[in-house]
C-alpha cells in the first residue's frame, strides 16, 4: 500500500506526462513556416527583389531565423504602417498574431526543418517581375550615370509606347536597373498632342528650364494622367477586375526619377512592364493628388503640421491611398471632411517611413459623391530625435531633395470608363 508521500508524488508524476503529452509540437518549416513565407514575405525575399535574402527554402531561411523571430515581434516586417482601425485593405501585409506566434515558437525550437513531403507547392512567380507576364515592356535605351556624390535633378525620359491603338492596362511594374539610387519615379501617360516636355528627345535624358532646383521642379509639373508611382517597398499597381487604367493611342509614357548617389558612381536603366485588360473595363482609375508646396518646419519642431483640403469635382469611388514624404516624415493621415467640419478619419499612417512607401489598397472600394471635401494632415519630425534628420537646425521648404520635404497625398478613384482627367475635374454646371 502507497503511503501519503508516495501518492502525491505520484500524482505529480502524472500531471507532469499529462501536461508534457499536451503541449504543442514544435512548428516545422515546410508544414508551417513555408505557408507563412508564401503567403507574406516572399514577393520581396527572392532572387532579384528588394530584399537582401531570399526565403525560398529551408536553407535559405534557417540562417535568419533568430532575425525572423525578433522583426515579427517588433512588426518591423512585414512592413506595414497603417494604424489599425482603418481600411481594411486588401494588401495588408501585417502578421495576424498565429502567425506570429508559429515564426517565433518556430525559431526559439531550434528552427526545425519538418518532412519535406509536408512542404505546399511552390508559389509561382514570373522571373523578374512581381506582376503576371508583361504584354508589352518599355526599357530606357541606354544606362543613366550616376555619380557618387552630389544632388541631381528629376530627369524626364520619354518612352514612345508605340500602341496604334487604346490599351487598358490593369496591371503596370516599374523595374529600377539599381534600386539603391532611385529615390522615386513618377511614370506619367502623355496624350498625343500634349506640349508638356515639348523640348525633350525620346529616350534622352531632359530637365526642364530653371534657375534653381525647385523652379526646374515646378517647370517638370503636369496634368498628364499617372499610370503608377514607384517608391521604396512599393508592390506594383494591380487593379482588381473591371478596373484599369487607360493608355490611347498614340501615348508616349514619361519616366520622372529622381536619383540620390549611394557614395559609388554607378548607373541605372529602368524598366517598365505592362499587361493590359483582355477586355474594356467597367470604370477606369484615375490617380488624383493634392499637396501642400507652401511650409516652412521650423528648426527642432518635432511634429509640425501641415495640410491641405480640397473637394472632388464629380463623384469618384475611392480605391486607396499613398502618402509621400520626405526624411522628416513622421505620420500622415487621409481625412474625410464633413458637416460642421468634423473629421471622419480615412487612414492613419504611423510612423511615416521614407524607405518602405506603401499604397493602402481598401479591400471596399468607398464611394464619394462630388462635392465631398477632403483633407490630408502629413506630420514632420525636424528635431534631433529623428535619427533620419539631415539637419535638426535648419529650417525646412517643399523641394525636390530628400534633404528638404515634400508633403502630397496620391490617391486612386474609379470613374466612368468614358471619363477622362479633364472632364473629371469640370464641376457640373461649368461644362
């Protein structure tokens, strides 16, 4: 017969297997971690994209998995910088907390390898593009030089499209030739007939007229129809179906990029992939913009603000947003302004970061009828705890250089297919 002290032990000793036989396993890398991989890191963590490393495979990925576990725990990456609340958006890159918590468990098991037969199939990419197949791909005929040091101008370079006839495009990817020296590039659509860069030879390199760099600026200024905006981070433009944006016949497209020496003189040669709609789409986007060129940031003022308003001309459905900024950034938000000026606030983004610019994409487009007043709030950071700050002394203007600020929120909407930028922005009873 058991004494007292022998069956409490014993119990203990049981409690102990029970306990032990009912934690969880330890997530594999081809069962759990890979799905993970596919689904939200992928699309930058292979062979030429963004990302240093590629996260393809287990021996790709096994040595990063100590780095993987504390970016996941910071929600430093994926990045995604839309307070929650908003949106939601369609290509929120954001962790939901499982997978959080598999990546973790996973790296502090020893990051286990698992049975390759667990394994999903392997995403499908197109080499060298993250959109599908281009129809029709447009690359600057020679290497732009860069040199190591200094400031240059937006260049403009004309790309003749050659298209004989109209093209929806629902798909359109910029490919920096060397991403560490392109700042931002603009891809404009050029109707024929347009005089903007009237002067410019196609495929040369031009910069408009002026005495300084911000008047070359203003002069670079258009009503010309974006097709896409390329920035650090940024994913390519894909519009879901029925949406797309149009390029008539006769176009030319117009690279505007902004370059920043990386402290090696070195080249850039850009490319631009278009995959156009097999069918007319049932509302064309439109990307819209407003900005405020008009700020002065005081020295060391730590969350200036400045904003600008505006109303929309006819009715649009908003489909998203992409606020732009420069190193002083700090936050930016998209407001929707309405009666007694209440705001009813569209998207936050907190913190503003000037290496990873994303489009929020609304995963419910939002209908807006003309009239509808809208106000855009960008946030700057000119004191010394900015540690991205060029100089926390110095007074700061809208210009062209990342050293200076920039202050405009793009945003895309969805018309009429058979509306066009200049009949938009006439306001009924004015045509």
């Amino acid at each position: 017969m058991c004494s007292p002290r022998t069956l409490r032990l014993c119990e203990k000793f049981f409690v102990f297997l029970l306990c032990g036989s009912a934690l969880p396993a330890a997530p594999t890398f081809y069962h759990d971690v890979l799905p993970i991989l596919q689904k939200r890191c992928q699309e930058c963590h292979r062979p030429g994209e963004v990302a240093p490393m590629a996260f393809l495979t287990y021996r790709q990925t096994r040595p990063w998995a100590k780095a993987i576990r504390e970016s996941v725990l910071l929600k430093k990456m994926p990045p995604w910088f839309a307070e929650p609340g908003y949106g939601p958006f369609s290509n929120d890159r954001s962790l939901s907390q499982p997978e959080i918590d598999t990546l973790v468990h996973w790296a502090e098991s020893g990051a286990p390898e698992g049975n390759v037969k667990e394994s999903p199939p392997a995403r499908p990419w197109v080499n060298g593009w993250n959109i599908a197949a281009p129809d029709a791909v447009l690359t600057m005929p020679r290497p732009f030089p860069i040199p190591a040091s200094g400031e240059l101008d937006y260049q403009y370079i004309v790309l003749p499209g050659g298209f004989s006839e109209d093209q929806w495009v629902e798909a359109a990817e910029m490919r920096p030739g060397n991403r560490s020296v392109v700042h931002h590039a603009v891809v404009y659509v050029r109707e024929p007939g347009s005089t903007w860069l009237r002067d410019a030879k196609p495929g040369v390199p031009y910069v408009p007229p002026g005495q300084t760099p911000r008047e070359r600026l203003v002069a670079g200024i258009t009503t010309s129809e974006i097709l896409l905006v390329y920035s650090p981070g940024n994913v390519p433009e894909q519009w879901p179906p029925g949406l797309a944006k149009l390029i008539k016949a006769g176009s030319d497209l117009v690279l505007e990029t902004h370059y920043t020496p990386n402290g090696h003189a070195t080249s850039d040669r850009s490319k631009l992939g278009l995959v156009f709609a097999r069918t007319p789409p049932s509302q064309r986007v439109m990307t819209l913009q407003m900005g405020n060129d008009r700020f002065l940031i005081p020295p060391g003022h730590p969350h200036y603000a400045v904003s600008v308003r505006g109303t929309l001309p006819n009715d649009a459905t908003l489909l998203g947003y992409f606020p732009h900024m420069h190193l002083r950034g700090q936050s930016f938000e998209y407001n929707l302004v309405e009666r007694g000026s209440a705001r009813r606030p569209l998207l936050r983004v907190t913190p503003y970061n000037f290496y990873w610019q994303l489009f929020y994409r609304l995963a419910t487009p939002l209908p807006l009828k003309a009239g509808t007043e809208l106000e855009f709030v960008g946030y700057f950071d000119n004191s010394r705890r900015n540690p991205n700050n060029p100089d926390p002394e110095e007074a700061v203007r809208f210009g062209p250089q990342s050293r200076e600020e920039m202050m405009i929120g793009f945003f895309d909407v969805a018309v009429d297919p058979h509306m066009d930028k200049a009949a938009f922005f006439l306001r009924p009873g004015t045509q």
